[in-house]
C-alpha cells in the first residue's frame, strides 16, 4: 500500500492548466503532477488555431473584452474577463521566453491570425500546432527543474477528504489529495499534499463525436462533485463547426483559422469540379467568421435540411503556397488521406469541443472546498459565459494557472500538513468478469449524448437522456461497489457522472442562450442566470 506524501503540492493534470501551475509553485514548493497517460496525452497538445492576447496597435483590451461577451451572451463575470484579457500579453511574453517558436512577420513581429467572433487579427499561433509547441515547451521547464515530478500512468479516481482521514472524521469540506491507479503496478496509491489542484481537462468524450482526446472523460468535474463542490454552466457545450468527415479518422479538427484566412463553407455542388453553394449568408452577416456556436447550428441545419453527410470548408481559392504556409499540419494529413486542400474543399461536420461549465472557481482558482484548487477546462470560471471564444481557452489556462499558484504561496501558512489517511480499501472487491458491460455502457452514454443532447435539444429528448442516465447510473454504481477499478471502469464512472450533470443543467435552463439551444425555448430570457448545482454531501 503505497503512501506518497513527500510533495506540498499535488496536480492532477499535465497540461496547459497543470504545468504551468507547477512550474510557478516550484520556486518554492514540491510539486507532484500526476497524468493518466502519457504527460502530453491532454487537450493542450492538440490545439491548432493558437492564444488570444490584444498585441496589436489599433486592438485594445476593451476590444477583446467585448468580443468575449459577445460571444458568451451575457453570461461572462466581466471581472474574470477583465483578469484574463489583461493578463494576456504578460503569458505570451513568459511562452516566448520559456522558447515557444510563435510565427513572425517579415518584421520580426508576431504574426496574428484571425478567428470567429475576433474583430480584430489577435491569434498568436505555431503554424497551425500552435498546442504541440506549448505542451513541449512547458514540458521541457517543468522536467528542468527539480522541484518537479512528473508522474504519467497515474489515474486519480477520488479526492481525499474528511472521511478518509484515519480515526476521527477529519474536517469536512478539506482536501488533502487523491487515491490513484498506478497503471503499472495495477496498486491504488494514497497520494497526499497540503494543496491539490485539478487540472483535468474538459469531458468532451461524453459524446460519440469529438475533437478531444481519449481521456477528456470529466474526471476532475466528476471528483470535484463528489467531494461537495459546487459545478457550473454544464449545458454549455461547445461544438466545433468543422471537424473532419471521414470514416476512418474520426476527431481530427480543421481549425477555425482556415476560415480565418478566407475559407468559405459551402453546400457540395452535385457535379465534382463544381463550386457548392455558400451558405453562411442566409445566417449570420458575418458569414464563416460569425461566433462557432452560430456556425455549428447553421452547419447542423443544412446537414439535417439537405439529408447531407456533411459540408464543404473550400480554401482552395487562395494560393497554394498561401495554404501549405498556413496549415503545414492540416495539408500533410489531408494529403495522407487523399485531399489536396490546395486544389479541393474539405468535407466537414461539426463535433464536440468543449466544456465551457466546470468546477467553479473564484479569481484565485479556489474551489468550495479548502486546499483544492481547479484550473483550465475543469473549470468554470466565469470567462466563457454561454459560449467560449476561440483561442481563449489557453489563455485561460496560463492564467489561471498562475493564479492558483499564486494563491497557494500566498496562503501557505494556513494550508497545514494533511493527516493521517486510510488507504484504499480493496477487501471486498474481485476482478471483473464482465468487461463488456464496461465497453458497452461507455458507448451507449456517448450515443445518446450525442442524439439527444446536442447541437439542438428538446426537453422530451433531454428528458429521455435522464432516463436513461439514471438506469446506467444505478448499473455503473452496481458495477464499481464489486468489481477492482480499472482505467476504463474510472473514466465510465465519471463519464456517467459528468452526463448527469449536463442534463440536468440541460433541463434548467428554459431558454436558448449561446450553446444551449433548446427549441421548446428558443428565446432568450431577459435575465442572464448561471446554473449552479449544489451538491447534497459535503465531507
Ligand atoms: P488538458 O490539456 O486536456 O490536460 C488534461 C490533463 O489531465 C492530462 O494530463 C490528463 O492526463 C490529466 N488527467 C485527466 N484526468 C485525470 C485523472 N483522472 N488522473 C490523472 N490525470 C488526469 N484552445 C485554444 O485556446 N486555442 C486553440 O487553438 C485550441 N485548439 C484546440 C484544438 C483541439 C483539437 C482541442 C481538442 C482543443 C483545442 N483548444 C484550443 C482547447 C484547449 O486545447 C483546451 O481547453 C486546453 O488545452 C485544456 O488544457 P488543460 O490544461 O485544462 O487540460
Ligand atoms: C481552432 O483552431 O479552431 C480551435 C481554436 C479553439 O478551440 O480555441
């Protein structure tokens, strides 16, 4: 039974959010950071499109300010943007002395590029990896310093609270760490710290078709929610207009900065060879560029309306080498699966992408709950609003990340040591003999995600989604009381939990309001409201 209480802090997360959080606590701290598979397996290395920061003269920060609660239609906490925007330039000036290789003009200026609901060029970008480049980046300094250890194969399954504190009760609503699956040895391990931060990244794999990783399973949400925080905005949901169609490769994103720099969506014309029909114009006057949400529903419409497979994304009228400039990542793929994007268009569909709701945190990263923190997609942090901007969601993470890390230091004197723990009790479970029903359960929660509660909702399909999250939920809880945890048994565990969650939001929320869109509700109500959920137990 292993004990590991030899670092001060503990985070749960490798990515944007985690390392940058360990990278400022280890001046001082012994930092922990646990990743359940590889330590550049999260969201973070996918990204393409880049980070927003007011960087131009002529752009200004009111400007992205506004741009941002646009898009999250009214639902922002104007401080938390305020926080983020300002903080903006300072977190892209520390990545490029940390050596992330950001585009330049002729110049040597930082070349910006443009994306939905921007109304200035502010996306600073690696080509079009820009994520790649971070993840490296954050790697390399947090494997330099010694302060750090990084920990992959590491599977948090629950907080360490009040109620596992050896003897007495201990204090309820404290966090002093995390059980977790080493996957190597197969041992659960008791993982203490003083200070925890969840750093888990979203849950879009709660849908049969996303951009995100294997493992974006809502984890961090899941624990934070059974250790009694509270969670917020879960029903909205962003989809990503233009993921690629195609049987084989199913999440591969083709970012929004294609149409940034010109790309057209279009209806496929019916002879090859012909230009399709463009259609964002019986939508939104800011055709391709308007906000994804309002992409992605007129995509959804045209598909369902038609009887498509999908859409065209066309650049091919811009130069060649103009294209392979841009998006080096996106030809090369494309080539390898028989498109020349130079030459013809992309046939898209949108897919999930993010989870603007969350874990709620405060301008600190502080949870309800003492000595746990949150940051990046795990939370919900007042940012995003209904409807996240694009290229706001790393920002959001170097900055919060920082914040929580901040506060831990600030507050180190009243973050005591944690106490005694139990280990995890395995004495009354066996190994599984029935996996299928883990595979099976895993596949039928992302279907019916997917068909009732997507792009487009109706209650009585949400109220068929709740149905059936209640069966599943009574079998998964049937299942993990009697069976060893495995990685796969953990994700399903919190996938269910995190399905919950969004379909009650879901059914809360009696209006349409950025991507919640519901056609019982189509208007939107003249008081903006988060959806708070309030946990039952606290301990
Ligand atoms: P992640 O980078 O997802 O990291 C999560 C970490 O948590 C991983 O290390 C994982 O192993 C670990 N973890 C999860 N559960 C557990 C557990 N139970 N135990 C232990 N470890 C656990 N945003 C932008 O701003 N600009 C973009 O251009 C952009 N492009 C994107 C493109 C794609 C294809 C995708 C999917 C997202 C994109 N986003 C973009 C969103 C952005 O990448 C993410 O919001 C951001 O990277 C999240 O970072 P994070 O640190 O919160 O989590
Ligand atoms: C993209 O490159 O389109 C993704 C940008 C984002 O999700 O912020």
């Amino acid at each position: 039974m292993t004990l590991r209480n030899d670092h001060d802090v503990l985070i749960i997360g490798s990515g944007a959010a985690g390392l940058t959080a360990a990278i400022r606590l280890a001046e001082t701290k012994r930092v922990l950071v646990l990743a359940k598979g590889e330590i550049s397996g999260g969201s973070t290395s996918w990204a393409q499109g880049g980070i927003a920061a007011v960087l131009e003269p002529g752009d200004t920060f009111d400007s992205h300010i506004q741009d941002t609660m646009v898009a999250g239609a009214g639902l922002n906490r104007r401080e938390t943007v305020e926080f983020v925007v300002e903080n903006a330039p300072a977190e892209i000036d520390s990545l490029i002395k940390m050596g992330v290789p950001f585009n330049r003009e002729a110049d040597d200026d930082l070349h910006l590029t443009r994306e939905g609901g921007h109304s200035h060029r502010r996306i600073v970008h690696v080509d079009d990896a820009t994520g790649w480049a971070v993840q490296e980046a954050l790697q390399r300094t947090a494997a330099a310093n010694p302060n750090i250890t990084m920990l992959p194969d590491m599977v948090a399954i629950d907080l360490i609270s009040g109620r596992h504190v050896a003897g007495d009760k201990g204090e309820a609503g404290r966090i002093w760490g995390a059980y977790a699956l080493n996957r190597v040895t197969g041992e659960v391990e008791t993982v203490t710290a003083r200070a925890t931060i969840l750093a888990t990244g979203g849950a879009g794999r709660t849908y049969l078709f996303s951009t995100s990783p294997r493992g974006a399973t809502g984890d961090g949400i899941a624990m934070a929610w059974r250790a009694g925080a509270r969670i917020s905005n879960m029903e909205f949901m962003q989809f990503h207009p233009t993921c690629l169609y195609n049987l084989e490769v199913k999440n591969f994103l083709i970012t929004e900065a294609v149409r940034g720099e010109g790309g057209h969506l279009l209806i496929p014309a019916k002879e090859k060879g012909e230009r399709g029909y463009r259609f964002m114009g019986d939508f939104d006057e800011r055709m391709e560029l308007a906000p994804r949400d309002v992409v992605a529903r007129a995509i959804d419409h045209e598909i369902k309306r038609l009887g498509l497979d999908y859409v065209h994304l066309d650049i091919s009228h811009q130069e060649p080498e103009f294209v392979k400039g841009h998006f080096p990542t996106i030809y090369a793929k494309l080539m390898g699966l028989g498109i020349d994007i130079t030459r013809e268009p992309i046939p898209v569909v949108p897919a999930q992408h993010y989870t603007c709701g969350g874990v709620l945190i405060d301008l600190n990263g502080r949870t309800d709950l003492k000595g746990l923190y949150a940051a990046g997609e795990v939370s919900e942090s007042g940012l995003h609003g209904a409807n996240r901007l694009a290229s706001n969601s790393l920002l959001e993470c170097f900055v919060f990340g920082g914040a929580a890390a901040q506060d831990i230091l600030d507050s180190w004197n009243e973050l005591d040591a944690p106490p005694n723990i139990n280990p995890w009790d395995e004495s009354r479970v066996t190994d599984s003999d029935e996996e299928v029903v883990v595979q099976h359960n895993w596949r039928e929660i992302r279907r019916f995600m997917w068909d009732y509660v997507g792009i487009v909702r109706t209650t009585k399909r949400l109220e068929r989604a709740q149905h059936r999250v209640e069966l599943l939920q009574q079998e998964v809880d049937e299942y993990y009381g009697n069976f060893r945890v495995t990685m796969d048994l953990i994700e399903l565990r919190n996938l269910i939990e995190v399905a919950s969650l969004i379909v009650r939001s879901a059914l809360t929320r009696t209006e349409s309001r950025g991507l919640h869109y519901t056609s019982d509700y189509p208007e939107r109500a003249d008081r903006a409201r988060d959806t708070v959920l309030v946990p039952r137990v606290r301990d």
